[in-house]
C-alpha cells in the first residue's frame, strides 16, 4: 500500500512539471533542450534569441518567444517532416531560463557581456573579462559542434556611436587569413558570434 501511495505521488510530480512546462511562455534568452526521436545527433541546446526566434539543422529559423514548448515541438516537427520518411517525434523542454545579471561587489572586476549562438556546444549569453580573445571566447562555449561551417563564422559588433553593425567573417581552420580576422581579435561588449550551420559537401 505505501509503494501504491509512493508510486501515485511521484506521477502526479512528473505530471505537474509537465504541466508547468506547458503552461511557460518562453522568453528571449531561455536556452531550449530539443530532442529528435528519429535522429538522436540532431539534439542540442538551442538559444532563443533577442528576437524571439530560435535555429535548428533541417527547420531553419522558427518562432518560440511567446509560445509553449509543445507548441515549438510541432512546429520543428513539421519544419523537419520533409527530411524523413514520416514527420519526427520533437520533444522540447526549457533546460535553462534567462539569466539574470548577478548582482557583483564594486571591487571585482568588470564583466562585458557576449553572445554566442548557432552550432556553439554551448551558446547563449558569456560574462568575460575584458582582453578575452576570439578564439578564448570560442573555448569557454564549449567550442564548435559537428555541424558548424567552421569557415563561416561571423563577429557581428554593433558601433555605439552610430548604431550601425559591421559583419565580420572568420575562419576557424586558419585561424585568420584572407577576407577572415585574426583568432587574437579582442571581443567588445555586446558582440554577438555566430556559428552558421555547415551546408551539404561542405
């Protein structure tokens, strides 16, 4: 009888996480766990960006601010059906909510804030020192993921002065080279990297 009452506690537990997860908005800087039945080495954590859109292999850009993860669920599915024999089992949950900035004694030092997203082993928001590097930058994400265009990644940094954004590519097998910056490029707060998704054959 006691394992009866243990075991019915437990499902109505898992029920209601189920149910606040249904019932969550998801917001801007939320990191999402997506997770593809048929094709395990499509799962990852996605970050949702400033814009409320998320990117994931074979559903290209989807809405997710604003929505419930099963509603993000059928859309990556459906997104994704034409790449498979039937449309895929989708399953998304919210793995990590926006952060916060934490609260930091006057006399530590003083963190920028950077952004990193797409095939990152761990994208979303950084707090580095001043000084860090590119290619120090990619290294505390985690590094690249198997998809990544590793000849395509772009430095995108937005002048405070004029507002204006200057793209600027890199490419991680050289290391710098010709129409890329160099890996020793320092970050400047608010710099955003994105790692595109490595087309076909390439």
């Amino acid at each position: 009888m006691i394992r009866f009452f243990i075991a019915i506690f437990l499902l109505i537990g898992s029920a209601g996480a189920s149910l606040a997860q249904d019932a969550y908005s998801i917001k801007p800087g939320d990191t999402l766990q997506v997770e593809v039945l048929e094709d395990p080495n499509l799962n990852r954590n996605v970050l949702v960006l400033p814009d409320g859109s998320i990117n994931f292999p074979m559903a290209g850009t989807v809405r997710a601010g604003g929505r419930s993860v099963d509603t993000v669920a059928q859309t990556l599915s459906q997104e994704m059906a034409g790449n498979f024999a039937v449309a895929p089992t989708v399953a998304v949950s919210v793995s990590a909510l926006a952060p916060r900035a934490p609260a930091r004694a006057p006399t530590g030092p003083d963190l920028m804030n950077v952004y990193i997203m797409g095939e990152a082993n761990s994208p979303g928001r950084k707090e580095i020192l001043p000084g860090t590097t590119l290619i120090q930058f990619l290294a505390e994400a985690g590094g690249l993921s198997r998809f990544a265009a590793e000849k395509r990644i772009q430095l995108r940094r937005v002048d405070p002065a004029t507002k204006q954004e200057t793209v600027y590519r890199f490419n991680y097998r050289t290391m710098g080279g010709a129409d890329s910056i160099r890996a020793s490029t320092v970050l400047a707060p608010g710099d955003v990297v994105v790692i595109p998704e490595r087309r076909l054959f390439e």
